[in-house]
C-alpha cells in the first residue's frame, strides 16, 4: 500500500498548522480556525474553472468529531480521515452535507463505512440519486426553518448555488459553514451556476443574515475564509446578477 507523506507539521497543540497528506491526485490540507475548529481542504481540476479548492470543517464534540462536507472524493476523504485518526485520535461520530455536488458528498461511502452517520437533506439526497442505507439521517426543511444536530445547527435558507443549500452553525466559535452559497471576498461572480436559483439567491442570503447576526468568523465553499461580510458580498453578487440583462442571442449569418 502506498503512503501518503505528511507534509508539514509545526506542532502537537491544537493550534497547529499542518499539512495532511499529497500523492499524485490527492492533496488535502488541515489547519485550526478556533480551538476546537480545523478547516479541511481538498482540491479538483474542473473544466472551465481549472483547480479549485473546496473547503470544510472538523468540529470537536466532547469526546468525538463533526466533519462538515467531504474532501471531495474518495481518495481525499480517506486521506482526511487518516489524519484525523493519526493526529487527533477521536471518532468521527457524524457527517454534515451541506449539499448534494461532489465537493460537498462526493466520497460519503468513505465515512459510511467507517460507521459514520450522514447527516443530509431529502433533496440533497434525491438530487444526488443517493439511495440512503441505515448510516443516513435524513431530514426536511422549508426556507428559514433550522435543525440541531448536536452542539451544531443546520438552516436552510431557501435555493442559492443549489435547491439544496444548508449553512452550518457552531455556536461555541460563531462560525458559520456557508458551502457553496457562500462566495469569497475575491469572487466577483457567483462561480458554477448548473444547479442555481440566482433569482432567489439574494433572498436566501439575507434569511442567513437575520439567522446568524453574531457571526464572526464565515467559511465559504472555495476560497478565503472571512466574516460576515461575506454574506454581504454575496448578497451583492446575487444581486447584480438578477438584474444582469440576459445574455444576447448570436446573430444570425448574413445571406450569401
């Protein structure tokens, strides 16, 4: 069996900054956020947009671990729960999926068979064409309603990036998991929109805004952690977007 490398380790404490595990396509890297917060992230090569970091949280829970989203895939979930196991030494007791695109699910049969539980959304399932075994909670929520699960909260805000699109809450730091509905500081647009619902996309912004006003730190789906400006900014590119004219039709050749 090949090993994976590990790349960087600064040092034991829970504050340290290190570097998970590389080997041709797998790269994952972990660093903390707040005590008790590591960010995950993983990276793809995807047409039209190129490599793309995609990221994730683990969360302590006493005595065990809340992984929200995958490590988009296989191979980088299972580079990321060998981590865990190594540096961390708890269980991963759950799985939050924050919606139903690889980035966020892609490699949940990497938790399943380590008996995790997976927590999603009916529609994040159905859209996944995921046929749920006994390690799925599923759950269902209308825009603005929220769930516990545990020390976290899950609010689904209504269709954004995805129909399916929930935020995740951890009170203890006041970070706030936007995934993919979440845009960076640096995106002046609203990146992959296969799946979206700009039209609704500034709407379901500000019910996470009116939801979580004490944020402080807010995690999006690729890019560069921020704050709550983030939403802001988000708000505002889903905006301009709306009222973007759409796009003319080509014209059509000339009559020979």
């Amino acid at each position: 069996m090949k090993s994976w490398p590990l790349l960087v380790t600064c040092c034991a404490a829970w504050w340290c900054v290190v570097a998970v595990a590389r080997a041709e396509e797998v790269a994952v890297e972990v660093q903390p956020l707040t005590e008790g917060v590591w960010l995950h992230t993983s990276w793809q090569t995807v047409a039209v947009f190129g490599r793309v970091q995609s990221n994730g949280l683990i969360v302590r829970e006493g005595d065990h671990l809340v992984v929200v989203d995958t490590a988009w895939g296989a191979a980088p979930s299972r580079a990321l729960l060998a981590w865990i196991d190594r540096e961390l030494k708890l269980p991963v007791a759950r799985l939050l999926v924050t919606h139903f695109h690889d980035d966020r699910l892609g490699g949940w049969e990497v938790f399943a068979e380590r008996g995790v539980r997976i927590v999603a959304s009916e529609q994040t399932v159905a859209l996944g064409k995921v046929t749920p075994t006994a390690a799925f909670e599923v759950y269902r929520l209308q825009p603005g309603e929220r769930k516990r699960s545990g020390a976290l909260e899950i609010f689904y805000p209504g269709p954004a990036h995805a129909p399916d699109n929930v935020v995740v809450w951890i009170p203890a730091g006041r970070v706030l998991a936007g995934g993919c509905a979440v845009r960076a500081a640096a995106s002046a647009g609203l990146g992959n929109l296969s799946d979206a619902s700009v039209a609704e996309w500034g709407a379901s912004m500000r019910r996470v805004i009116q939801a979580y006003p004490t944020a402080q730190l807010v995690l999006p789906g690729h890019g560069d952690r921020g704050g709550p400006e983030l939403l802001q900014h988000t708000v505002d590119l889903a905006e301009a977007a709306r009222r973007a004219p759409p796009p003319s039709a080509p014209a059509a050749p000339a009559r020979q």
